[in-house]
C-alpha cells in the first residue's frame, strides 16, 4: 500500500465491533470523519477555523463498500483523497480508502457534501481565504474538477 495521504491510524476496540466480532458498519463512517477532520486540519481548516467563519460541512451522501473484514486489535490506515471539487460552489466528493495492516485494501468510502452557514442553516460557498487551502487537498487520480 502506497504511504501517502493517510490521515488516520489506528486500532481497532473492542467497542467498535458488532455481534459478528467484525468491525461494525457504523465504525467505518467514523473512522473516515476522523481521517477527513484530521486531512482537514493539515490542510489549514481546523475546527476552530470552521467556528470563526460558522461553517461546518456536511454530507448528503455515503457509500460503504466492503473488501475485507477487520477484526479486533487490527491497525488500520485511512487514505483520503478528493475525487471532485464545484469551483462555483465548493461542493465535493471524497474517497477513503481503509487498510489492513498486512496493506490489504479493506473498505472504501465514497462521500459527497457541502458547506453549511451554521448561522443560516443554508448551504454556502467557502471564504475566499479557504480557497489555497482546498486547492492542497490531496487529488485522487482521477480527480474531477467542476465549473458549472
């Protein structure tokens, strides 16, 4: 497995497993929030940053596929890259892809979001300022940029 944009390491707890001694489906969607945060964060958007500007992103969709189990005690590493970026209205879709430690893919994630004004509570565009910032986020291979 290629070393680079991994934004989340990890074990694996026994809370996070389900009656099947796997790790749960709703574990996966949290691992992946805390790798996005942390991908985030390295670009320059904190958590403190979103509060200062009362934006927060959110997702309108989220794909889980499975590849292999994972299982207690197991580390895990994180992936996340953008697959496509709204420069009109910064709305994106991210891949995580999540591996085992012997490098065996074993999910992938697919999300798709926006910006909310937190004050609002209606969709938004990003600050001018934020605008470098998102341009480092990692781009997958076969990143997509829109215009419209």
């Amino acid at each position: 497995m290629e070393q680079t944009n991994i934004f989340f390491e990890g074990q694996v707890l026994w809370s996070q497993l389900d009656p099947n001694r796997h790790l749960r489906h709703s574990a996966y969607a949290d691992f992946c929030a805390q790798a996005r945060s942390n991908m985030l964060k390295r670009a320059g958007l904190s958590l403190d940053e979103f509060a200062k500007k009362h934006i927060g992103p959110i997702l309108f969709r989220e794909e889980l596929i499975y590849h292999r189990e994972i299982g207690l005690d197991e580390h895990i590493k994180i992936k996340v890259e953008i697959v496509k970026l709204n420069l009109k209205n910064f709305r994106f879709s991210f891949r995580h892809e999540i591996y085992k430690e012997n490098g065996v893919k074993a999910a992938t994630v697919n999300v798709d979001g926006a910006w909310l004004n937190l004050v609002e509570r209606k969709l938004t565009t990003v600050p001018d300022e934020w605008i470098p910032i998102i341009a480092n986020i990692p781009r997958a291979d076969d990143y997509e940029e829109v215009v419209a």
